[in-house]
C-alpha cells in the first residue's frame, strides 16, 4: 500500500475515534465503548503497515504475533451492531419504522466504526497472508486459502472470548494465567457453532474482497476499453 494512503487511513481514524470522543465520550453515552474497540479493531491495520517479508526474523515474528492477538479485534466491531437492540427502530401502534435521527445517528456510527475495521481488519489478513507466503516462498493458492481459513477461526475465537468472556487482548499481558485458564475451561459445541457463523462471515467479506481485487486487476474487466 503506497505510503501515502497509510497515512490517510491513519488520519481517517484519528478523526473518526476525535469525533466519537467529544460527541459520545465526553458526554457519557452507551455507545462510549465504540471509542476503545475502534482502537482496538485500528491495531491490526496498523500494525500490517509494519511488516514486510525482509524483515529481521526477531522483528517478523514479534509483528506477527500480535497481529495474531489483536487481528480479532478489527472483525468484533461487527457484534457491536447487537447493541442498536437498546433502541426499538419500529412505532408499536403502525408497525413503521420511526424516524429517530438520534437512532440514526448511533446507527451510522456504529455501522461506520464496524465497516471500516472489518473491511480493513481483511485487507491486513491478506496482506499478512501474502507476506508469509513470500517469506517462505510459497506460491500455491490452496495453501493461501488454508492459511486465511486458519487465521479466521482463530479471529472467531477471539471475537468468542471478548464478547462472551469479555476478555480484551491487553489481559494476555496483565492477567495472563487467568485468561489461560478461561480460555482452558471455554470450549463445548455452542461455541464452537459460533465460531463456524463468524469464520462463514468473515470467508465471505475476504471472497468479496479477492474477488474485487481480481476483477480489477484482469485485464478482460477493464471498463474503459
């Protein structure tokens, strides 16, 4: 990604998570959480600006593993749509949807934060993927695929662990043995359907994603011709 749109996606959050800290912050709404996930889901985005398949094998690995740890952080936002249940969207006598600018409000809000950090959450996954590819010199495209289907269950884990454990990613280094043993003491079969719903979501934004990239970049899609 050329350097200066690094800097626009930075600048784009910056303004973003300012804005939602004097509108929602400051004045004490539900929706202040929105302001420490969007940071949050913004760390494996970053983070992806950082690595390169060149690098030192001491600086590749410490990169990638927290990576690993915050990447389920940008997909998570997603799950914060639920809390729009707080707000009942349809008049009880006509059965209409109400025309309620602060529901919309915190509905652009959320949907903004949770659309920015998942579609950018899956260009850092790609991004990953194709650097460790290259670093091993690995060129099958089954093998790619494997490693994204991987690194998205192990996201549904994590997307699991915070919103129903309520674990944060910043635990791992503060209370570490105790998120071990929650982690431990988790698995049974509602939870691993969960994780088949939320790594089926993410495999569809990453398709859509590779899809778009590969009808722009074939020659045949070319519109101006």
């Amino acid at each position: 990604m050329p350097k200066k749109f690094k800097w626009f996606i930075r600048f784009a959050f910056i303004l973003y998570m300012s804005y939602i800290y004097i509108t929602v912050v400051q004045k004490n709404y539900f929706y202040s959480f929105l302001l420490l996930n969007t940071f949050l889901g913004y760390i494996p985005i970053e983070l992806a600006f950082h690595i390169n398949p060149k690098q030192n094998k001491f600086i590749f690995y410490f990169i990638f593993l927290l990576w690993i740890l915050f990447y389920p952080n940008a997909p998570y936002i997603l799950t914060d749509l639920f809390h729009l249940a707080r707000y009942n969207p349809y008049d009880p006598q006509t059965g209409l949807m109400t025309f309620n600018l602060h529901m919309w409000l915190s509905y652009t809000n959320l949907l903004s934060s949770a659309l920015a950090c998942s579609l950018l959450g899956i260009w850092s996954l790609e991004y990953f993927t194709d650097v460790i590819m290259q670093r091993f010199n690995l060129q099958n495209f089954l093998t790619k695929f494997s490693l994204i289907i991987v690194f998205n269950i192990i996201s549904s884990i994590g997307i699991y662990v915070g919103r129903f454990l309520r674990l944060h990613s910043a635990y791992l280094f503060i209370k570490p043995a105790w998120v071990i043993n929650e982690l431990l003491s988790m698995w049974n079969l509602r939870m691993l359907i969960f994780i088949v719903f939320m790594t089926l979501i993410q495999l569809i934004i990453w398709t859509i994603s590779y899809v778009g990239r590969i009808s722009l970049s074939n020659p045949q899609f070319n519109l101006t011709k």
